[in-house]
C-alpha cells in the first residue's frame, strides 16, 4: 500500500497504447536548464496522454478512476493548453536525445602521487581549467587507490581540502581512506612514473594530463573499466563540482550489461542502450517504466565473452546521491549531485563470484526463516478480523498452502503505526485467532509506516517528542502528511531513533505477537511537497475519499541549492524537483546530516534499525519487508517489487526485476501475484502463481479498490495454485538450502541463466526464464491466449519435474516449444544434479516433517558421468544460519555411474541435529541412464537387498520430447525409482547397484 506519482497511461493502458499505436511520435526538444547542457543519444517517446497523466495526476497506489472534472481548475486549465499547443503542432510530446552531449569540465592533471603504508596508493589532482557550468570546479581533488582484497578494488576520489558526505561508515561498515591534507614524501614523487599499481587480479593504471585510470584484468589484459579521454572523444573528462559530478567510461560493443536499478525494464534484465537509469528512491509505482522507484542501487555488472571464454565482473559507485546514469552500448556516464567518487570493481570472473564477492562487502544476504519461503497472503482491505479468518479458513478448504497471513493499515486505530483497531481488530479475539494459527505453524506480518501521526495524545507520538528523535526543518520536526494526516518522520540515522523504535516495537510485540514486520513507504513519501502546516479550521484528512490527497497548507522549497540543485536527475522520469512528494532535501538529520544528501538512506536505516529490534525480541531470527532498498540492504531485509499492476506487461517485467534483486545482494525478492490493481483477468491469474510460486518471496497482494483475488477466488486457479505451490512445498528443503547459500556467499535464489552457463551467449538476455539455484529451470507462460510456450534450453540434458519420463537434451542448446495448458508450468532439472525433496503440505511445518526423496539427474544414456547435490537444515528461527552450533546440519550428496556401476551416497557434517528430528529418505530417482541392460545388485551401505525386503526398483523408460539435434540413434533411457529406503537423513549412507546385463 502507497501513494505514487504516476504516468505512462496508468489509469488507462488501453487507452494509451490505443493513443500511441494511432500517432506518429515526433522527437521535439524540451530545454531546461540540464537539458540545454546535454542530451541523451535516443529519442524517447512520450505520448501527450501520458504527458498529461503525468503532470496532473498524482494518484494513490490504490487508485480511483481520474476524470478531467476531478482536476483542480488550474491543472485543467493547464492541461487543455499543452493539448492545444502540440495538437497544433501535430506532434506528441518526446524528448529529443539526438544530440551529442556537451563537456561540463575540462578536467584534471595529477600533480603528485605515492605510497600510502597500508599498501595502496594515494596521489593529488589540480582542476586544468576552471568554469562554472553547475557551480566552480573544486580545485585540489584527493585519490587513493587500494587493492582492498585479491579480488577487489578501490578508488576514492574526494576534495583535497574539506570533508565531503560520504555513506556513513558505521551505516555500510568498510575501510576508512586516508585523512585529507596528506602530504606526500618528495621521495615518493617518482612513483608518479610507474603508471600501474597491481593486485592479485586487478591493475590499475592512469594518465597524468588529464587525469583518467583504467581497471584491467591481471589474467588476459581485458580493460574493464576506462575513464582515460582523447581529443576525438567528448566522454572521460573528470568533472567535480560541489553539487555535480561526472565520470565515464568506455566499454566494448559486446559487453552486456546488468544491473543499475530499481526500476521496470521493458527490455528485459540486461541493460538498453540510451534507455534512462535514474537512481534516487522514489514512492513511484513500479508500473512506471525506465523510471527512478523505491530502491538505489548504483553497481552493474558486465559479462563479456572473450573467444568463447566468459569473464563477469562488477563496478559499484557507493554514492547516496541522486545519479543518472547513461548507458549508450559503448560508453557509460555518472551525472551525481553531490557526494564523492567511491569506486569498487569486483574481479570475478563468474557471475556466481561476481556476486559472491560483492556480498562479502556490502554485506551477506539475511538468513530467512523456514516459513518464510512458504505462501503469503495479503490485501489492502481486510476490514475486520473476521474477514482475515474466512481467508484462511477458505485456503484450507480449497486446499492451497498458506502459511503467512498480512494486514496492510487496516487493523490500525486510525492509520496510526503500533496501534490497534479497537472495533475492527479486538485484542482479546486477534490474540484468540493469532494462538490458533501459531498453533499450526502459521505466522502473522503487519505493516508500519515511517511517519508518525502528529497528535498529542498517541503515546508513540509523545515518547518520540520526548526522545527527539524526528528529521527537522529550520529546527523543528519536519511536517508532511501520509495516512494518518499530519506526521513527522523519525531520523534513524539518529542513535536515539534507533532505541527509541526498538522500544515501541517492544511494546508493539507485547500488545500483538507478530512474527514480521512490512515497512512500506520508506522511500520516504509524502502525499506533500514542501513547507507545510496543519490547517486551521478544517479537518485534514477529511475522511473521506481516497485518503492521499494534500489537504496539509504548504509552500514550495526553492530558497536553497539543495532544493534546487544545478543539475536535475531525470527525477520521476519528468525532472521533478527532488523534494517532490518527500521530505525536503534542505531538512536536516542527525549531526546537521542533509536529507539532500542521505535521502536515499531512508529505507536501508529504517531496515537496520527494525532487524536490530526485532532480533532483541525473543532471540528469534527476524523477517523484514522492505519496500525501499539500498547498497546492503540484502542483510536486513526481504524485498518486494512494489505496487505493480495485474497486466501482461507487468508479469513479464517481474522476472526481470526478481532477478536483478539476486544481482544486488537481495536474494529474498518477489513481486505481487496477479498484481497490486486493478482486477487481474482469470487467465492472467492463473499465469502468475505459476510464475510466483517460483519467486524466492510468494505473496499475493492486492489493492483496496480492486476485487478480491485470493487464489480461491476463480477455480481454474486454485488448480494452478495447488500445482504450482504444491511444487514449491516439495521444494522447500532445496529453497532454504538456497537460502543458507545466498547467506554464506550471496549466492540468487533466483539466477538469470548465465550465471548457470556463462559461455552460452544465447541467455545473456533472456528474460522470460529464471533459475533456482544453479540447475532448477522455470519456463511461464507470459502471453494471453497461450497453450504453449517456447523456451530456451542450454547445452545438455533437461528432466521434467512434473513428468520425469520426459527429456529434452541437445549438444548445441536450442529452442523448444512446450505444451502449457492453463494449469501447467513447465520446470525442468539439469543433469549432474541432486535435488532433495519432501512430500509438500499445506504449511511448511507439516511438509519440513514429511520423508525426503532424492532426484538424481546424468546426463542421458552416459556411462560415465557425476552428479551432486547438498542439503542445510537447521533450527530455523534462531538468530544465526551456521554450522557448529549444535542446532544445524549440512549434508553433500553425490553420484556416480562408472562403466554400468550406479551409486549415490551423503557425507554429513554436523549430524546430531538432523537425527534428533527423525528425517529420512524414503525414494531415490535416478534419471538418464542407460536401458541397455538390467539394474541387479542393489546394496546400501555394502549390504545387499534380497527379495524379502520391502525396497523395492521401479524401471521407468524415458522419452526425448523432441528428435536429438546430434544425428545419433537414440538409446534407451530409464529413470530407476527404488522406494521402501528408511534412510536417515543426519548419517552417511551409499546405496549402489549395476546397469548392464542385456534384458
């Protein structure tokens, strides 16, 4: 639930598209102060209806159809103008980007240059020529260079003479830099000829006049990045102005980008040229596309093949302040509006270590508890708590799994954070209901917003005033309005917020036991815009109506630079000022801190400080939703995409933003399931849970406005849910392994393929399909009116998961068309995988105590050939997800064939846990050998089984779903089931046996 501005068509995609389908788009110039400077290299369109919707509607996430009556009469008045201008000029309105850019600076000479004692290197630079395009150069800039790590590197460029903002560095704990107005040794000045400083991995170089560096490659020389600039080129000129700061860098054609989010990407999860990347958190719906919204994260990674050899590698900009960024496929350009350049680059060379390594500095992602990863339920309009039992009630009847049920703002006592509604949400009956689904293992999450209501006689509001915890304006708190009306906003850079919300959580806890904690709106938005005051004489808000209409008195900010910087980010996608809808960027945070400078730095503060409350509650291992994200917030808190809307379009630019999520260190990520609003069709609904039964986070979410649309709702959904989600109760073990992965190594739950198969070229783009872990595929239907879809399998040999006997394998990789009826998602297995699997349920308590089966994939009819698998298990709700501590056990799987000998067997770590619960495998299914001969001597653990036992092998033949594209003759393959095992999960065990005799 939130507010949002809005555009491109969102009342009325229909509409729109019927708009920009029947006129011709013609690029006209639009000239602003940043615009006259420089143009992008593309022509961007913007049709006059999503000029207009842009400009004059501001609308709630939850919105009403707007009508040009329901217009203030000035905006009217101003729509009807700009409607007859271009209509006279017979054009829609677009941006021209046609023009080559203009140099802002002229650069910098390195006038000195040394050794520091911790290794690395620090140097000074002088401005070459001075101009005021966007304020004066600062004159003397500071470089240090370190080789932090073997496989990361640092470059800090900052103002010679006064401390600039910096991402605080208790916020983001990493290495201090050197103290400015260091002097370097004259000794030290012939350093300045040895123009590359080495690592492990990587090189740096430079050039004096002017001054750029390059990051090589140590292992084959392959520049990755190159800021170095020439006559010819108008990119590379190191420009460092107060409130303006410019970097490029060159990049080879063939470079494929991703990354540089959040936003929705109509392209897909790799980068497009000239399309905008705006980084500024943003309370903008993420219907929007090519827009700034909730989160910022300012690292891309660049995957390039190099003769058919792959090397990734990553680029961050740790930065807080509002940036552009221009991709345009062989270059890339930094537009920043304050702050330094701090410049990490990550060696790689895999997309797995790319991400590996940037989690080690940022920070490894949360450990999730179990029941996390099971189905959520939520909606914006349960009224009551009568409501909340029927929906829990109806999912069990229609035998779905749930095991999370949500309230959005409705059981608050008027919108206010940590209260109850005392008519709608009893305490006594709520405690009633939250024993009953404790009691099975179900959880309940509420919502807290950030703005505390301004009222007198709220005790949170009073204990914050006493505490002095709110972000101020000219001295005092900073008034906006959201929810509730009048708030003011808590300042958790302040360490006085943060003990002050882990008390009011307490006392939240105490009054209601929730299991999580959803904070929204922490961008931070602001149904307002500037200096306002509570209105005397009227009622603001009304109480009637949607709710986040500006009923505050306020004034526009525009007496300061920070509220008008030089330099406009393409803000909201429209240049808006940078306080529009938030708090002003001239208000100030703990220490004189400007939210100019750390407003992006909301929602990542607002996380550290709920994890560390809530993890001070019993002791238990926290769960966080977070709709604002930044550079780290993966170690506090899960993510969801926002406030997306139940179309087409919107299901397939979710796959992308999942996976770009896995990229950024938040592994724990998903959109909302048939859309936020407005109704979604049945078809599409049935679609979607076959996708987000596949998201890391699976949470149906819906809007107050729109029809209800749990899973039980249409019946030809309900089938698909309990398809799809049975799947995924199947696959929990194999999804909180995932989970302890992404924990110890950053590793995506969700992967794009390349990460999997990183030399096939093919998936560098591919968007439609996703992994779990390295080997489990998921191929969706993503178009309406489709029974079929086509789907991109890489080099090897793929197993059906929902048909075993079903194969698809090729030499090269290839395109296959699947069948998909409504109720079917395709998902398949890669060979040389072991994939542990429980029997499902309707809650992840009931199926984490079901017996395992094990999945065994070869490639088909080999002979010789290995597979492997793991599985983590532990006490899921305490704090930690490590080995050694008693309550976790860690098992690797593996298997072999070898000249017709079959075996599979576990090496376990950490044993007592898993034995103290019970857990054994009770099947194992081997896939892809050869049906040449007949399966004899079965033995576990060096035994044989005789025919008195009650194991019995099961010989399955398996078919190719299409011809092989080799030319061979296809042989007989078979999938060997052997059921009746008891084998126990927290010991070793090798079970073994022979194919070969003929038949």
């Amino acid at each position: 639930m939130a507010p949002h501005l809005t555009h491109h068509g969102l009342q009325s995609s229909s509409h729109a598209k019927k708009v920009a389908s029947s006129t011709s788009l013609t690029c006209i110039s639009v000239i602003t102060p940043s615009a006259f400077l420089y143009q992008t290299s593309s022509c961007t369109k913007f049709s006059i209806q999503q000029f207009s919707e842009t400009l004059f509607h501001r609308s709630n996430s939850k919105p009403p159809m707007v009508s040009p009556t329901s217009l203030p009469s000035s905006n009217l008045l101003s729509l009807v103008l700009v409607l007859v201008l271009f209509a006279a000029a017979g054009v829609n309105f677009a941006f021209s980007t046609s023009i080559p850019p203009t140099k802002i600076g002229n650069g910098y000479r390195l006038i000195s240059i040394g050794n520091t004692p911790d290794g690395g290197i620090l140097g000074h630079l002088q401005v070459i020529k001075k101009n005021q395009i966007y304020g004066p150069d600062i004159p003397q800039l500071q470089l240090f260079v370190k080789h932090e790590a073997p496989d990361r590197l640092r470059v800090h460029i900052t103002d010679a003479e006064k401390q600039r903002w910096e991402v605080p560095y208790d916020l983001l704990p990493r290495e201090q830099p050197p103290k400015l107005k260091q002097t370097i040794g004259k000794s030290r000045k012939s350093a300045i000829t040895a123009l590359e400083y080495s690592g492990p991995e990587l090189i740096f170089s430079y050039t004096k006049e002017p001054f750029g560096f390059a990051v090589k490659r140590k292992s084959n020389g392959q520049t990755l990045f190159n800021s170095s600039s020439d006559a010819s080129d108008p990119f590379g000129n190191l420009v460092f102005k107060d409130q303006y700061l410019e970097i490029s860098t060159k990049l080879p054609k063939d470079a494929s980008l991703y990354g540089l989010g959040e936003n929705s990407q109509p392209h897909g999860i790799k980068l497009y040229p000239n399309d905008p990347y705006t980084l500024y958190t943003t309370d903008v719906s993420a219907i929007n596309l090519n827009t700034d919204l909730y989160g910022s994260h300012p690292v891309y990674m660049d995957l390039r093949n190099d003769g058919g050899r792959p090397y990734a590698h990553a680029v961050l900009l740790l930065n807080s302040n509002g940036m552009d960024v221009f991709y345009r496929g062989t270059s890339l350009t930094y537009k920043v509006i304050g702050g330094v350049f701090d410049f990490y680059f990550f060696a790689g060379p895999t997309p797995l270590s790319v991400v590996d390594q940037y989690t080690s500095f940022v920070g490894r992602p949360a450990p999730m508890p179990y029941w996390s990863l099971g189905f959520h339920q939520c909606r914006w309009g349960y009224h009551n708590l009568s409501v909340i039992e029927d929906v829990v009630e109806n999912y069990k009847k229609a035998r779905i799994p749930l095991d999370v049920i949500w309230n959005d703002d409705d059981h608050m006592d008027g919108k206010k954070d940590f209260t109850l509604n005392p008519a709608n949400y009893p305490r006594p009956k709520l405690l009633a209901f939250l024993d009953k689904i404790h009691s099975i293992g179900m959880k309940y999450i509420v919502i807290i917003d950030p703005g505390i209501a301004v009222n007198s006689s709220y005790g949170v509001y009073q204990r914050a005033i006493a505490n002095d915890v709110f972000i101020k304006y000219e001295g005092e708190p900073f008034l906006a309005q959201v929810w509730p009306g009048a708030v003011n906003f808590p300042d958790f850079l302040n360490p006085k917020t943060v003990s002050w919300w882990g008390d009011e959580i307490h006392r939240f806890h105490e009054l209601v036991p929730v299991d999580g904690l959803w904070i929204d709106m922490n961008e931070v938005s602001n149904f307002c815009s500037g200096k306002c005051k509570i209105p005397e004489g009227k009622q603001c808000p009304t109480g009637t109506g949607p709710g986040w209409i500006c009923c505050l008195d306020c004034k526009n900010i525009t007496k300061t630079r920070w509220d008008d910087p030089p330099y406009k980010i393409n803000a909201s996608g429209l240049q808006v000022p940078i306080g529009f809808k938030t708090i002003a960027t001239s208000a100030t945070h703990y220490n004189g801190i400007l939210e100019y400078d750390a407003h992006s730095l909301y929602g990542f503060s607002q996380s550290v400080a709920t994890h560390k409350a809530l993890q001070g509650l019993e002791g238990k291992r926290p769960f966080i939703l977070s709709r604002s994200t930044y550079v780290g917030s993966g170690k506090y808190a899960a993510h969801w995409t926002g406030d997306n809307k139940g179309t087409w379009e919107d299901l397939q630019i979710s796959i992308s933003t999942v996976l770009n999520f896995g990229i950024f260190g938040v592994p724990m990520v998903g959109s909302d399931i048939c859309g936020f609003y407005p109704a979604p069709t049945e078809e599409l609904c049935n679609r979607w849970i076959e996708v987000g039964a596949f998201y890391p986070f699976s949470r149906d979410h819906a809007n107050y406005y729109s029809p209800r649309q749990e899973l039980y709702q249409w019946e030809s959904v309900a089938e698909s849910a309990r398809n799809a989600l049975g799947m995924r109760y199947k696959l929990l073990p194999y999804l909180y392994t995932l989970n302890y992965e992404a924990h110890i190594s950053g590793a995506p739950i969700a992967r794009p393929l390349f990460f999997s198969f990183p030399s096939y070229t093919e998936c560098y783009g591919l968007s439609t399909q996703f992994l779990l872990g390295s080997s489990l595929m998921v191929s969706p239907v993503l178009e309406q009116g489709k029974s079929e879809v086509k789907a991109l399998f890489p080099p090897g040999s793929w197993y059906s998961l929902f048909n075993m006997t079903q194969i698809i394998a090729s030499k090269e990789g290839r395109y296959v068309t699947l069948d998909a009826p409504l109720n079917v998602v395709n998902v398949h297995l890669y060979q040389n995988t072991i994939l542990p699997m429980q029997q499902g349920g309707l809650i992840s308590k009931d199926a984490r105590m079901t017996p395992f089966s094990l999945v065994v994939t070869f490639p088909a009819g080999t002979t010789e050939g290995q597979a492997k698998g793991n599985l983590f298990l532990d006490e899921d709700e305490l704090p930690d997800m490590k080995l050694g501590n008693g309550y976790s056990t860690y098992i690797d799987f593996y298997g072999t064939i070898t000249k017709g000998n079959v075996k599979v067997w576990s090496e376990v770590q950490e044993s007592m846990f898993a034995l103290g619960r019970g857990w054994h495998i009770e099947k194992i299914s081997v896939l892809g050998l050869d049906g040449s001969g007949e399966a004899s001597s079965l033995e576990i653990d060096g035994n044989p089984v005789t025919g008195d036992s009650n194991i019995k092998m099961n010989i399955t033949e398996q078919k190719f779903q299409e011809e092989l594209d080799d030319g061979e003759d296809k042989k007989k393959i078979v999938m060997i089931e052997i059921k009746g095992l008891k084998l126990s999960v927290g010991k070793n065990f090798a079970i073994s046996w022979k194919m070969g005799n003929k038949i």
